[in-house]
C-alpha cells in the first residue's frame, strides 16, 4: 500500500436473508467524487461496482463491494486511496475544496478523471486550482500506469467514438508520483457499465475493465 497514505480499515456489518448479521472484513473501500458546478457527477451509475467485482475476482483486492460518494471539500476524502470522478458537463472547486483535494493527493491519495464526454475544458481548468504549477502531460505507454497486471502496449483502449481522435492519458505528477491519471476520448467508465447499457462488444468491456483493474492496482500498491 503507497506509503504515508492513512485511511479507514472498512469493517462492514451487512444482513443476509433480512435477519442474521454476518460481518465481513474488507482491505478498503473507493469512492466516486461528488463536486459542485451543474456538471454530472452521478453518470455512470454500475461503473464502479464492476470494477470493484472485476479487481475482486482477478487480482483478490478485497474491496468493498459497493462505492461510496465523498464530496471535494469533504475531510472524509482522505478514507479513500482510489477516487473516481466522472461527467460531461461543468465543474466548480471552491478555494477550500482545491486545497482539500491538493492535501488528499500529495498525502497519497489518487484521482482517476474520467471525460464522459464535454469534461475536458472544465477539469483542466478546476485542476489548475488545484495544482497551479502542474500542467497535465500525456503519459508515454511504457508508464507503469499501463503495465500493472495487464499490459497496454498502445495505451488507452478505445470504448465509443466522438470525435474521431485517438483515446489519450494524461497525469498530474506531483514530486516524481502519479497524482491523477486523466482518460480523455475513451470514454473508460463506460466500458465499466452494465453491458446492458450501452450494448458493447463483451471485448470492450473486458479492455475497459483490464485497464480500471490498472488504474486501482497502480494507486494501492505504487510508491
């Protein structure tokens, strides 16, 4: 587990068949970012939950089966070591939002940024607040980021087209780590939902899903 990054050891009561109570001891739990601005934050409703069931079958993470949500400016924040934010439309840090989700990451924490298409301009500008002297590059495919359990040689995987470019990753690195990973024209959280939803190929959804598994695996174990 990355080092220097406290959070809360997620000990769960859960009641089966609606009478006895089975307590089940979990490594941790991640969350989906809850922000301000009108953009929605809440798209991509069975994302996160797949994921989590895909990194618990294949690589035995032992995370807490559902999401939770934690808000910007929220000290809770720092429960998570994996945090998923999501949407298409505007975003809006306050002062002390920026400056909350700053000490969350330099602290350990890591953000995964996910355009569902029209985020772009909006994230970039809110994480200027963030990070004023960091700029976001594109990270090069023999980053780690692409390499944890699986590997992707060519980077992003392609999940629904908009604009015809190419899928592109982008970071923030803060002291030499990998702070926030950004997935732009790949539409990533897609991939992660129900297949029922948008009716993909099961072999987009198991790319997707392979490179979630990378993303979850590169923020809990890196250093």
């Amino acid at each position: 587990m990355r080092s220097g990054f406290r959070f809360l050891l997620a000990i769960v009561v859960f009641t089966v068949c609606g009478s006895s109570a089975v307590w089940a001891q979990y490594s941790y739990k991640v969350a989906k970012l809850k922000y301000n601005g009108g953009g929605d934050w809440y798209a991509n409703k069975t994302s996160l939950p797949n994921l989590i069931k895909f990194c618990n079958s294949n690589l035995r993470m032992n995370i807490f089966p559902e999401e939770d949500i934690v808000e910007v400016g929220s000290p809770e924040l720092f429960s998570y070591p994996f945090v998923h934010m999501t949407g298409h439309g505007n975003v809006v840090f306050s002062d002390a939002e920026a400056q909350n989700l700053r000490r969350y990451l330099m602290s350990g924490g890591f953000l995964h940024v996910d355009d569902n298409y029209g985020l772009d301009k909006f994230i970039r500008r809110e994480m200027k607040k963030v990070f004023p002297e960091l700029s976001f590059i594109e990270l090069p495919y023999n980053h780690p980021v692409y390499h944890q359990k699986f590997n992707f040689t060519n980077g992003l995987p392609k999940v629904h087209e908009h604009d015809g470019k190419a899928p592109q990753g982008f970071g923030l690195i803060w002291e030499g780590r990998l702070v926030c990973f950004y997935s732009y024209e790949c539409d990533l959280g897609n991939g992660w939902e129900d297949q029922s939803v948008y009716n993909d190929p099961e072999e987009s959804r198991q790319q997707a899903l392979r490179m979630g598994a990378n993303l979850l695996q590169y923020a809990t174990t890196a250093f």
